[in-house]
C-alpha cells in the first residue's frame, strides 16, 4: 500500500506542484493584488477595495488600452476569420487540379503563423519607415502622400491590426482546411441530385452549414489570440504614440514591470482574464448546444 | 484548366505575395550594402548582393550569444515539461490513485488560465527568492504546462492496457513501462507538443522582457530588440540580418517538416 503511495507520488507529485506552484497559486495571488495598492519593492500592501477598477474604467488611458483591444479585435476577428476561409476554399478547390501549387501556397500562408513575429517586426518596421520604407516609396509611385505608418496616432492601431491579420490568417486557413477535408463528398453528390449545382449554391447548402462548429472554434482562438497581442505592440510602437497602440497585455506590462504598480497591473490582469473566462464559457456553451443537436 | 482554377490560382498568388513581403523585404535587406538601404530610392530587391551585414552581426554583435539563450531556454524548458509531463499523464491514463479525478479536472481548469495572467506574481514570487535575472527564473515557472499534461494524458489513454499489463507482468516499474514503452508509442503526440513548445518559448518576448534585464541572458526576441535599441539607426543591415538569423530556424524547420509543424501550431488545438 505504501509503496503504492509512493509510486503515485513520484509520477504525478511534480507536475502537480508544478501546476499549484505556478498556476493555480499565482491566478489567486493576482486577483487579491487587484484590490491593493501593492508596489513591487514596497513591504507593505493596503487593502484598497475597487479603487484599482475605478482608476482603470475611469482614466482616459486605462479606457484607451481597453478600446484600443477591442478596436484591434473587432477588425483582426472577422478579416482573419473570412481571409483564412477564403484561402481555404481557395486551397481546397486546387488540390485535385493543382496539388502542387496548393501545397507550395499552403505554406506561404502558413509562414508567418511559425516565424518569430519579433524578427518579423523588425522587418514591418523597415518596411512601413517613411522614408527609408518600401510601402511609402510604391504609393508615391502611384500618387499617394507617403503615411506615418506606426507615428500617426490616427493609423498606428489600423497598421497593427494589418499585421495581425497577416500572421493570423495562415492559422485558421489550416484550421478550416481540416474542416473542409472532413466534409464527405456524399453530400455534395446528394446535393447535386437535389440540383444544387451551381458553386455558390454548393457552398451555402453544403459547406457553410458542415463549416459551422469548426467556424465558431476558429472565431474563439482568433479573439483570445487578439485579446493577447503583444508582441507587435512591444516591438514596433510601445503603446505610442500617445497611447493610441497601447493594448491590454501591453498596459499590464508597462503599469506592472516598467511603472511596478502592481496592484493596478493586477487589476488589468483580472478584466483580461474575465474577458477570456467568458469567451471558453461562450466555446463551452456552444460545443454542447452542438451535442444537444446530435 | 477550367477559368474558374485559373482566377482562383491568380488570386491565391496575389494574396500569398503579399503574405511574402515581410520575408522577402527582410532578406533583401540583410543582403543589401549600406549604401542601398540609406537612399530615397528603395528597390524590392538588391542590386548588389554583400554578406558584410551578416558578418557583422555574427562578430560585432550579441546575435550569436542571444541564439545560444535561444536554444538553451527553448531546450531546457522542453526537457524539464517533458520530465514533469510524462510520468504524470501515463499515471492519469494508466493508474487509479485517490485523487485522480480532482488532478485532471484542475489540470483543464489550468488550460483556462493564460501565462499573462499568472507572471505578476511568479515574479514576486521569484524576487523573493532572489533568482530574478537568471536562466532559471527564464525557464522554471514553464514546468507547468496544462497543456502538456491534457494532451500526453489523451495520448497515453490511447494505449491499450493490455500492453502496460504485459510491462506490468515482465517485472517492469511503473516509471520504466512510463518512458519505455508509452513514450515511444506517444511519440507523434510528442513532437507536435515538442513543436510547440519550441515554437512558443522561441518566440516569446513578454516573459523575458519581464523575468531579465540583463543582455547576456537575453533570449533571441529580447536580444534583437536590446540590439536595435542600441544601435543609433546605422546599422540597419546588421540588424536586419540578425532578425533573419533569429527566425531562420524556425522558419528552415517548417519547410522541412511541414505536416510536423502544422500539427504541432494547429492541429493539437483542435483536438482540445
């Protein structure tokens, strides 16, 4: 029996620890800093009820980083979300034609989904410089005044949506890809019996509805993946100017480990964690209507 | 070909050359000499092709010593998962222990919670511990991976028991039928999973930028970014080339292992 014990507590025990150690403890730890005015580096914390969530929706900058995210989200979703279902029907419908240029395109797409977006930032800094810049230089050529891509409060945001799209876009074109795959042929020949023949036809009878759960999964990953974005924000704009880029993840890293308020970032951090909870409950509710329907 | 394939194939190009701007614009610029990036003209592609940018960042810069971070964080954190991850989903698939159930519940509650939300205070946490600005503190809190043990524990549930029984009866101890005969037969879950914990921590800027500030345990992300701060905005080329070079092996190890890489980024999460 002992000696049972034992073997359990050697396979599982660390990763267990592992898991309270670094996930469950510190998700508890965040929420109760959200109510304090803990500072890193200070010895004291004093409990301070609501009044980080009060200076974050009553600040003009804590709303910015807060539209600022949806803004992104609300674009990159549904051009990631539609692109990345274009291409694959596109793909899709070359792969009995043309197998070899479906399966060279497929990986093009897909590139920017396994390159280091950081390294690719750099290059999109480069790209979109005002002067220096390849895109500034093709638009004068065609008559249009050159832009301050990433400068411009007005278009920073737009930009770095652009980008997200761009990376994003190869992810949910395999994801539907496999979806795509999965329909069986059957049902297109029994629509053609019924005289569904012409394209478009096909694919709002047939593949639209097939396509239906796996598109609400590709809508779910492609938020939380826009509710996180980062990476592009740290590397090209820092949140500016005047924070017309900064984002939530963003903001939870400057209040936190550049300004070390991190009571407030604490606060962020829990408005970003509610609103991805609520999208896997959304995911949730959605997978078992579909079983109900079974 | 009918009309309709060659639209579709036109479109696809045009879309997919969009897609390659970034990829081609950073080459062409590693490649380029000096004085072809600093003019008003700029052209798509070199007219003289130099490898002096690359030589640059490889002997005048810290390129080399943020690949090696790259490849010692990327490596250890896959070992230590790995380590953690695969005795505990062959216990969760293959053994009844008191407890089981509660185990895997809180590891899908874990799948819920995202590293952001938990490195405010794993950093308190580290700080106390005074390991802030270390590999370790770079490499440690990724030991949990929710993830890792939801995936490894559906595959190593699809191996039947009888096999385990047999190991069983051979005398086998349960950390040896473990790594020895469920490791090998998970191994397709393993490399996707492998992938994409690579992948991950190869890219990740935000921990980093958090956990060091000290350049010589910069990761490649971060590194690039201390380099391109520095410099005052003359070494583009270098800089250029040092960001090829940071993404040269992830993007080398896709065109190689495509279906692998797919799997491994995409695939496993629609199995969650």
């Amino acid at each position: 029996m002992i000696r049972r014990a034992i073997t359990d507590l050697v396979l599982v025990g660390p990763a267990a620890l592992a898991i309270v150690i670094f996930i469950f403890l510190p998700a508890i730890v965040v929420i109760l800093l959200a109510f304090t005015d803990y500072q890193f580096g200070s010895s004291t914390a004093n409990w301070i009820g609501v009044d980080n969530f009060t200076s974050l929706f009553g600040s003009k900058i804590g709303r910015k980083a807060l539209t600022n995210t949806l803004i992104y989200a609300g674009i990159v979703i549904p051009a990631s979300v539609g692109l990345g279902l274009l291409v694959a029907i596109g793909l899709h419908h070359l792969t009995t034609s043309l197998p070899k240029a479906s399966n060279i395109l497929r990986a093009i797409y897909f590139l920017p989904v396994s390159a280091t977006l950081v390294a690719m930032a750099v290059s999109w800094q480069m790209l979109l410089h005002p002067s220096l810049g390849l895109i500034n230089n093709w638009l004068s050529i065609l008559g249009i005044a050159p832009q301050q891509w990433l400068s411009n409060r007005d278009l920073v945001l737009y930009t770095l949506a652009v980008i997200g799209i761009w990376q994003s876009v190869g992810y949910n074109m395999v994801l539907f890809l496999a979806g795509l795959a999965a329909i069986p042929k059957t049902l297109y020949d029994a629509a053609e019996v019924d005289g569904v023949t012409g394209g478009w036809s096909r694919f709002w009878v047939v593949t639209w509805p097939m396509l239906g759960p796996i598109t609400m999964f590709v809508i779910i990953v492609t938020a939380a993946n826009a509710f996180r974005v980062f990476e592009s924000v740290a590397a090209m704009t820092k949140g500016g100017p005047a924070f017309a880029s900064d984002t939530i993840v963003y903001a939870i890293y400057r209040e936190g480990f550049v300004y070390f308020k991190a009571g407030y970032a604490s606060a962020i951090t829990v408005i970003f964690f509610i609103a991805l909870l609520l999208l896997t409950a959304l995911q949730i509710a959605l997978v078992e209507r579909k079983v109900h329907y079974r | 070909m009918k009309p309709n394939t060659i639209i579709i194939l036109g479109l696809l190009a045009i879309g997919a050359a969009l897609v390659l701007l970034p990829f081609v614009w950073l080459i062409s610029v590693s490649f380029k000499p000096h004085a072809e990036i600093f003019t008003t003209n700029v052209t798509l592609l070199p007219h003289q092709i130099t490898l002096t940018n690359y030589w640059k960042a490889l002997t005048q810069t810290d390129i080399p010593r943020y690949l090696l971070n790259g490849v010692i964080v990327t490596g250890s954190i896959l070992i230590l998962q790995l380590a953690v991850t695969v005795p505990c989903s062959y216990a969760m698939a293959h053994r009844n222990f008191p407890g089981r159930s509660l185990l895997f519940g809180g590891v899908v509650a874990a799948l819920l919670v995202p590293f952001h939300v938990t490195a405010i205070p794993i950093f308190i946490g580290l700080a106390e511990v005074k390991l802030l600005n270390s590999y370790t503190a770079l490499i440690l809190p990724f030991a949990a991976t929710a993830f890792g043990l939801f995936l490894l524990r559906q595959a190593f549930a699809q191996i039947p028991s009888d096999i385990i029984d047999a190991a069983r009866v051979d005398g086998m101890s349960e950390m040896v039928i473990a790594w020895r005969i469920g490791f090998p037969l998970c191994a397709p879950t393993v490399i996707a999973f492998s992938i994409f914990s690579v992948t991950a921590h190869w890219n990740d800027l935000f921990w980093p930028l958090i956990a060091t500030t000290d350049p010589s345990l910069a990761t490649p992300p971060r590194g690039i970014l201390f380099f391109r701060d520095e410099e005052s905005g003359d070494d583009v080329g270098p800089l250029m080339a040092g960001a090829a070079l940071i993404t040269a092996p992830l993007v080398i190890g896709f065109l190689l292992a495509q279906k692998r890489f797919i799997q491994g980024l995409a695939n496993t999460g629609l199995k969650k």
